[in-house]
C-alpha cells in the first residue's frame, strides 16, 4: 500500500501543481475564468472594494474551511484555486446582510421579501441529496449568498458566510451565456 499512497500524493501534488501554474498568473493580475453556469461563463476581474458590502454586490468570495468547503470540493460544485483547502472563489450577488432575516420555505424570503430565482432543490444535477439552510437572522459579520441559476451552490445550502472571505466586487471582462 505504500507504493499507492505515493503515487496518489505525486497524483495530488501534480493536480495542485496544475492549477497553480493554470490560475496563479490570473491570481494576481485578479483575473479568474468562470467555468460554472452560476454566472456567465468566461473572464472576469476582481474589482477593489473600496465600501462597505451592500445587498446587490456581486462579489468574489472564498468560502472559509468547514462542511460547506468539504462538501462543495468533494461534489466538484468549486473547482481548484488559491483559497482554503486548494478551492476558488465564488462569484455570488450578495442577497442579505448582517441583522436581515432568511426563511427557507420551498424558496428564499429575506425579510419577508421573495427572493427570485430562489427554489430550494431537494437533490443536485446527480441525485445527491442537498439540505437547505434553516433561515434566521444573518449574524453579524456574515453574508447571505445567492445566484439566479436554479443550481448554485450558495447560501440556500449552506446559510450565512463570513464577510472576511470577500476578495473584491466581480466584474465580468469577456463572458458569455452557453
């Protein structure tokens, strides 16, 4: 068994390896290609935050270390990059902020409000069952994530993420919509 585990560590470090030499020079020039339909498909840019993060916001955002990250990885829902644990950032349109309130009932409602585009799935695209956020107040120093596509991966699954992990505002550069 030594042998596999070696070559499995050369197989992981090779894979790593990979997207370093693949995204590190996009890494710093703040450029990141979206291969999920969450968004428009292409070139995006990470734009300085130069304000405070309002409802509205589509932000660059690394989910912090945890079930959330673990579970997205080992789905293939975030694909490989420079945040924790080897992921990329997210792009998600920042849908409550710290205080507002989130119900879960089939759909999203913040504050009372119908969120569009929010339906709450019971499996993904491969049957794997989702479990949806419970709601509640978003703490302080959390976010509430959503994206319009039906399949995101976002805070309906997962609930409040931490503020901290926002990179920048996501400007799309040169995308398209398959």
């Amino acid at each position: 068994m030594r042998g596999g585990s070696s070559i499995l560590l050369h197989i992981g470090l090779f894979g790593s390896l990979t997207c370093l030499g693949l995204f590190g020079p996009g890494w710093w020039g703040g450029f990141r290609l979206n291969a999920t339909p969450s968004y428009p498909l292409g070139l995006w840019r990470i734009a300085t935050l130069d304000r405070a993060v309002t409802v509205g916001d589509r932000v660059f955002i690394c989910l912090p270390p945890g079930p959330a990250l673990s579970l997205g990885l080992t789905r293939g829902y975030i694909r490989c990059g420079l945040c924790a644990e080897g992921a990329s950032p997210l792009i998600k349109t920042v849908a409550a902020l710290p205080g507002q309130t989130v119900a879960i009932a089939g759909t999203v409602t913040i504050d009372g409000h119908p969120l569009r585009h929010s339906h709450i799935h019971p499996v993904d695209a491969e049957g794997r069952q989702l479990t949806a956020y419970s709601g509640g107040k978003v703490p302080p120093g959390h976010l509430f994530l959503h994206s319009g596509f039906s399949g995101s991966y976002d805070s309906r699954y997962f609930g409040p993420v931490l503020d901290t992990g926002v990179l920048g505002l996501a400007e799309p550069v040169i995308t398209f919509t398959p």
